[in-house]
C-alpha cells in the first residue's frame, strides 16, 4: 500500500511540474535540482535542512533562524551524503522514504495488538491516505523519521524493551520538539503497564530496566546543551520562532493573527488552508478522549501533548494538520470507527485521497500548503 500511494504521489508530483505553473514568488528557489521526480518534494523547509547539512546551524536573535529544526533528520542527511557524494536533497527525499515506509510497517505491528484484522487494516489505509501524510512519502521534511522513530520505542515498549524503547525515543527527541509528547507518554505508559492507575498498586512493580524510558529525553537535553554552548540560549529552537511571527505569549495563544486574517486579508488559499488546519486540529482534539478508552492514558498523554502544544504555539493552525501525523493512534481509533461503516468509509478514504493527491501537487507548485 505504501508503495503503490508512493509511486502515485512522484507521478503527481512531476506531472504537477510539468502541466502546472509554480508561484513565481519562489521561482528563484526552483532550479536547485535537475531532476523532475525529485525537485517537486523539496520545498520550503527542505532548504532549510539543506542548509543544515551544508552549512551547520545559526541563530539570530528575532530572525529566522536554523536553530528552529532538531538535528537527527540533517545528520542523517548530512552523512550520508559524505558516504555517498550524493546530493543532499536527493539523499532527503530517499531518508523519507524509508522512514515513511518504516513507519507504516511499524504502526501496522502496533494495530496488531489491539485491532482485529480488519480494523487493523483499515486504520493503515486511514494513515497512508490521511490528506498531509504526503509528507510521509518524499517531502525533505523531518515528519517521517520522527514518526518511525516514536513508534519504534512504543512497539519496543509493549514489547517488554523499554531500555531500548527509551533509546529510539533520544532519537525521536533529536528529530522533532514534539518529542516531548514522546517522553510524557512512554512515562506514563511504562508506569501504566506495571499497574499504575489500578487499586493496590506498588512502586516494586516498576523494575529497573523501566527506568530505561528515562533515556527519552536525552536527545532534548543533548540539542539543548549544544544551542546553550554555541549561542548562549539552550532554548534557542523556541525562540527563533519569533522570526516566524509565533513568539510566546497572549497574541500567539489566543491567535490574533487568525482573526486578522480572516477578518481583514482578502480571501485567499491560504485562509482554506488554515480553515482546514484548524478544522483537522479540533477533529484530532475531538478523538483523544476515544484513544484513552481504547489504548489507555499513556497513548492519550502522547497525543494530546502533541497537539495542544503545537497548537498553543502556533499564531493562526497553520501546519497543524501536518504534525497530526505524528498522534499515530488516532488514526487506529479512526481505523477502527470505519471498519463498521462501510459506506462512510469509502467517502473518507477517497476524499482523503483526493485531498492528498490536490495538497500534493500545490506543494510541489511551491504553494505554502503546511
């Protein structure tokens, strides 16, 4: 399945660059790559990647800044392409790839778990085809590594591993600030597993190889030391998002600049695309009761740090529809919520297909669709 909605998404791709025409703000940026199947997955953040790998890291007090994007995705990158002499970019959209594929054989064993075959089914078709899980299958962007990575350390978890569940989760926590949703929820989920939130329960069930999901946060604290000894701010990832407009505060928590936009901007894709971010982000904050009662409070943990802090820190729900790539199980309660509605799930799977195969090719076309 991954493989057939891959080959589909480079096709729409090309014949996006082919047919279509790019937004010519950014037709500067377009001849970074001579290669169709390649050039139209690398945009936006890409570059910013590229960079990384290039160049290093650099921080700006109140500018954009590269210190914004955790290390492990252009490390990957960056390595590679000294072993290889490949191009960076091209080595990006083959790291996607394989991340993207990983993950969806990795969510597939943790549905396996919990969900009859059908469902289980069903809630990977409901990822593969999620509308923004474009990303997972070419984009030089850093979503399906850190997918890959968290549910790597959860099936390590339910496995009995948590000291190796806790080292891939210092990988995932390298790759992406939502991280710390990783770390809240393997925590709790180890403790829940020894009996946690049931009566009588005792500390001596915790043994000590649990305490390895303590690792977790070791790639936060590892970045964080890094920006600490290089630019003097071990937070310095949060707050170069000021040079994006989304600094701290009432005016990004109560979005100011989504009521401008709406109120007083002429109507443009961006406000359908933001309309849709929101309405993704409310959808997702609607199902995180459903994922405490079907997979228990580490998994809701999981997922609701990992869409209210991002949602709390975005200025107007733009690009939150991506990052609910990484809250996996709300895709298996989704899955699993089709599996007994044949004809509902057929309009959501074909929609949702629809819209992938549409966000695609304006992604492609450089139009800012996350």
């Amino acid at each position: 399945m991954y493989l057939a909605v891959a080959t589909l998404l480079f096709v729409v791709c090309r014949l996006a660059l082919q047919l279509g025409h790019p937004n010519p703000l950014y037709l500067a940026w377009q001849a970074f790559d001579d290669n169709l199947w390649i050039e139209g997955w690398c945009r936006w953040d890409a570059l910013w990647y590229r960079a990384i790998a290039h160049s290093g890291y650099w921080f700006v007090e109140g500018e954009q800044s590269s210190v914004a994007f955790f290390p492990m995705y252009p490390m990957i990158v960056a390595g590679l392409a000294k072993l290889t002499a490949l191009r960076t970019l091209r080595l990006a959209v083959v790291v996607t790839l394989i991340a993207g594929l990983s993950a969806t054989v990795l969510f597939d064993r943790w549905c396996a778990r919990s969900l009859d075959d059908r469902a289980r089914t069903l809630s990977t078709v409901t990822l593969l085809l999620y509308p923004f899980s474009f990303f997972l299958y070419g984009a030089g962007y850093s979503d399906a590594l850190f997918l890959a990575l968290a549910l790597g350390s959860f099936v390590l978890l339910e496995n009995d591993k948590p000291h190796w569940a806790g080292v891939i989760a210092a990988l995932a926590t390298a790759t992406r600030p939502v991280g710390i949703a990783l770390i809240a929820g393997l925590i709790i989920r180890m403790v829940e597993r020894r009996g946690f939130f049931e009566p009588g329960f005792l500390l001596k069930k915790v043994r000590a190889k649990d305490l390895g999901v303590l690792l977790s946060p070791l790639g936060l604290i590892g970045y964080s030391l890094y920006l600490w000894y290089s630019f003097g701010d071990p937070l310095a990832f949060a707050q170069a998002q000021s040079g994006w407009g989304q600094a701290p505060g009432l005016k990004t928590w109560l979005k100011f600049e989504l009521f401008d936009l709406f109120f007083n901007k002429p109507w443009s894709l961006v406000h359908l695309m933001t309309f849709f971010h929101a309405a993704c982000t409310l959808g997702a904050i609607a199902l995180i009761p459903r994922v405490k009662r079907r997979f228990g409070w580490g998994y809701a943990a999981y997922v609701a740090v990992a869409i209210v802090v991002p949602a709390l820190s975005s200025k107007d729900f733009m690009g939150l529809g991506r990052y609910l790539i990484a809250a996996f199980p709300l895709f298996a309660v989704a899955g699993e919520a089709l599996a007994k509605t044949p004809r509902l799930r057929r309009v959501v799977h074909g929609a949702s297909a629809a819209l992938m195969i549409w966000l695609t090719s304006l992604f492609a076309l450089w139009e800012y669709v996350s």
